[in-house]
C-alpha cells in the first residue's frame, strides 16, 4: 500500500496539516524537535539498556528481559524492513536524517518500548493511567516525525503496526516460554 496513489495523497494531505499546524504556532517546533528525541537511537540506546538494568536490580528479572527484548527486537526488525523496502526520506524535511524512511523507526522502536512499558505497568495494575499516557507519548513521537517532514505519514503508520506486531509476537512467545519455565 505504501508506494501506490492512494498513499501518496494520504501522505501529502498528513504534510499539509502539519505546515498549517506549524504555520499558526511557529514556536511548537523547539517542542516537537525535543518530544522527538526521546525514541532517537541515543535515547533508546541509554533506555534499552538502562531501565532493563535498573528492572533486573530491582528483583524485576523478567520485565527487565521484557523490555530490552522489545527494544532490541523492534530494532532489528526495523533495519530488516528499511532494508527490505529502500524508501527515500522525503526531500522536504526540516532537519536532516540519515538513513531510510520506510517504516519509521521512532515510531517502530518507540511504540516497542513505551508500548511495553505500558503492558507492565497495566499487567501489574500500577497506574494504568500512566500506562496510558505512554502510548499517547508514543504516538505524539510518531507524530513528531511528519511534522518535522523526516518520515511520510505511512512511514510512521507502518512503524506503528510493526511495533505492535511485534510486542503482541513477543508477548505471544514470553508467556508460552515463561509457561514452560514454570512447569520444570
């Protein structure tokens, strides 16, 4: 679906809605630029490694486990399918970025660690409200991407869905493993 006529309207129409959003509030971009970091490969680095560490110390072994594999799996998977599918970012972006657009990986890996951080925090009912703010934060950076014109909107569409593929496909295999290490 991505590179047909529909798509390319669809992707045209979600850059014309954030020109105007960005033309009748010109000092959201320092905003946005800052919300975007927080799925970069520096950040996701530091968080894919540290809040796994800091679960594991805290007597949390598997949620920790949980989470690097959400993290390091989405991001494997991410530079399979930017291999796989070669789209160019768009030409019109605001700040430069290296690297294919199709799917967006701050979308992808970004929906992968809040996404399983939202599951552990909902699965242990501790603030499910938290929870839920954590996928609205990872949307909002999905959404940072085509304001800032470095992803088309399907780019981040196609990251979200492979981000959810894959946190319902390592859930899906944790508890069948997890299942099995119980009853050894």
């Amino acid at each position: 679906m991505v590179f047909i006529a529909h798509s390319v309207q669809f992707d045209e129409w979600a850059f014309q809605q954030m020109d105007a959003l960005r033309a009748a509030s010109p000092n959201l971009t320092p905003l946005v630029a800052g919300l975007t970091f927080f799925a970069s490969l520096p950040f996701l680095v530091v968080a894919g490694a540290g809040i796994p560490i800091t679960l594991r110390l805290r007597g949390h072994r598997r949620e920790g486990l949980e989470v690097f594999l959400a993290v390091a799996g989405a991001a494997l998977l991410n530079q399979l399918l930017k291999t796989h599918f070669q789209r160019a970012r768009p030409s019109s972006a605001l700040v430069f970025q290296q690297g294919l657009s199709f799917p967006s990986g701050h979308a992808m890996i970004g929906l992968a660690l809040y996404g399983c951080l939202a599951w552990l925090l909902w699965r242990h009912r501790r603030h499910p409200a938290w929870a839920i703010l954590l996928l609205l934060f990872a949307v909002l950076i999905g959404l940072t991407r085509v304001y800032l014109h470095v992803h088309y909107a399907t780019d981040v569409a196609a990251g979200f869905a492979a981000g959810l593929f894959w946190l319902i496909l390592l859930r899906s295999a944790l508890r069948l493993w997890w299942r099995e290490e119980v009853k050894l």
